[in-house]
C-alpha cells in the first residue's frame, strides 16, 4: 500500500476514473454517447448523451451512485469495476492517500475483505461479512447434502444386494463339503487294494473339489462384501458429520443476525428440512440433557 493522491483531490479522481473506463468500454462496445445514453434509458434511467460527453471530457467531476449503476449495466459490467478498472491499471485511490491494486480495491467495495482503515473485529461482525458466511455455509451444506444422499442411496443398493445372498446356508454347505471330502480320503487310503472302488471315489473326490471352490469363492465375495458394507457406511457417517457442523455454524450465525437485528437470509428445499430436523434433533438432546440433570439432583 502507497500513498498519492491529496484528499481534496480524491473525489474528482475517482470520478474522472469512471469516466475513462466509461468511455473505453462504449469504445470497445461500438457504441456512440448517444447510443449509451439511448440503453441507460430503456433501462429506466435517463442520463442525457451531454453529460455523457461531460464526464468523458472531464468537464463534469462528479458522478452519482445511480449513474454508476445504470452505465455499468448498459455496459454489461459490473458496477465496481467501472470505478476500480481491472485490467488496465497498476494501482487505484481506493480512498484520500491510500493507492491499492484494482481487484483489492474491489473485494475492499465490495466486502470480501477489510480495508485497511477498518478493524479485523468490526468487519468480521459486520452483516455484509455474516451474510457472506452464510451464502457460504448454505452452498457447504447442500453439497453435504447431496453427498449424504449419493451415499445413502448407494448403501441402501448395497444392502439389498447384501441380503440376497444366502451366506448361512452357504457356509454350512461349505463345511459339510468338506466334511464329506475328508471322509472321501479316509476311504481311498482303505480301498488302496480295490481300484474299482477307487476310480468312483476319485470321481466323487474330483466333484467335492469343485463344490468346494465354487463355495469358498462365494463366501469370499461375501467377506469382501462385508468390507464395502463398511466403508459405505462410513461414508454416509462421514457426509453427516460433515452436514452437521455445517448446520451447527448456520445455526450460529443466525444468533449473531439476530444479535445485531439483521434479517435471517431465506433458505428454501432440502436445506431447510434439514435445518428443521437439525434443530428438531438439538432441542431433543438438550430435553434429555435438562431431565438427566433433574434425576441427578
């Protein structure tokens, strides 16, 4: 951060700066004064083609925040770039003696971040500050919804597919296989002076072995199974965690809205019922908390 301009000097600058980039914006566009001032009147505001001219001339030095928006909007801009110009100039007078680069001009505008005249404690209590937050936790939360909801889903197609395989009696059939294998080769080493004998019990030994496997593979499948179950399942814990404390910190900032008599912002959808059922669910445990404390005393 520098110092430059004089602040008696400020205001006229800073008007003089929305004219030239007024100016090289209806350039860039192929729009004369006159066809400006013709858009910022279908708009609903009139600012006649003369005082476009003015300010562009520098023959008029002050600039009206109505003026500002409605040429910002003909221009297709945002307003805050018409005044801090980003792009084309190094440094802007964001305020008397103070020169700043053009985009931390804007996110001083428009309240990204605290400017440097203003505590770090009193911006961040400020409602443009908590709005902001909000907009953000809002956004957090409904992605936290959407994750719990793929995750619920997939989960929930996991169990069914998990419930249809009949793994007890899978297993029981693998142990009497196996059973019935061992006994087998009790017989073989008895049948050794019979090979008639022999050959049918090798053939019933050969389709044991094939049962088996077939068995062992499904019981493995299952096992495996079991260990998707799980992380299925943590991530459905997980995506509500994560849901919960994004809810915890809307919840908060509310009582901060409501401490400075802001108006709450409005949440609409699935966020809302999930606010409602995270509030549901606070006011049930403080319920229990309170009646454990009266048993204690």
């Amino acid at each position: 951060m520098t110092t430059s301009t004089e602040p008696s000097d400020w205001a006229s600058k800073l008007a003089a700066a929305v004219a030239d980039e007024v100016k090289r914006l209806r350039r860039v566009r192929g729009m004369s004064a006159q066809q400006l001032a013709d858009r910022c009147e279908d708009l609903g505001f009139q600012i006649p083609r003369s005082v476009i001219a003015n300010l562009e001339s520098k023959r008029r030095l002050t600039i009206s925040a109505a003026e500002i928006v409605i040429l910002s909007a003909a221009l297709e801009v945002p307003p805050v770039t018409l005044l801090f110009p980003i792009g084309y100039r190094e440094s802007v007078d964001y305020l008397p003696g103070i020169s700043v680069a053009p985009l931390e001009a804007i996110d001083y505008f428009s309240g990204a971040a605290a400017p440097p005249v203003v505590s770090n404690e009193v911006f961040l209590s400020h409602q443009m500050y908590l709005y902001e937050s909000h907009r953000r936790l809002s956004r957090r939360a409904g992605r936290e919804i959407d994750r719990r909801r793929r995750a619920e889903t997939e989960l929930a197609v996991f169990e069914q597919r998990l419930s249809k395989m009949q793994t007890a009696d899978r297993l029981q059939e693998l142990d009497e296989v196996r059973a019935e294998r061992d006994s087998v080769f009790a017989s073989l080493r008895e049948q050794a002076a019979h090979p008639d004998k022999r050959a049918a019990l090798e053939q019933h030994l050969l389709l044991l072995s094939v049962r088996e496997h077939e068995l062992g593979s499904e019981v493995a499948e299952f096992h495996s199974m079991i260990s998707e179950h799980r992380r299925l399942r943590w991530a459905v814990d997980a995506a509500s965690r994560s849901l919960r404390t994004a809810l915890e910190q809307l919840v908060d900032l509310w009582a901060r809205l409501d401490a400075i008599g802001a108006l709450r912002p409005k949440i609409d959808g699935t966020l809302r019922v999930a606010v409602e059922d995270f509030l549901e669910q606070r006011f049930r445990y403080d319920d229990d908390d309170r009646g454990e404390d009266d048993d204690e005393e």
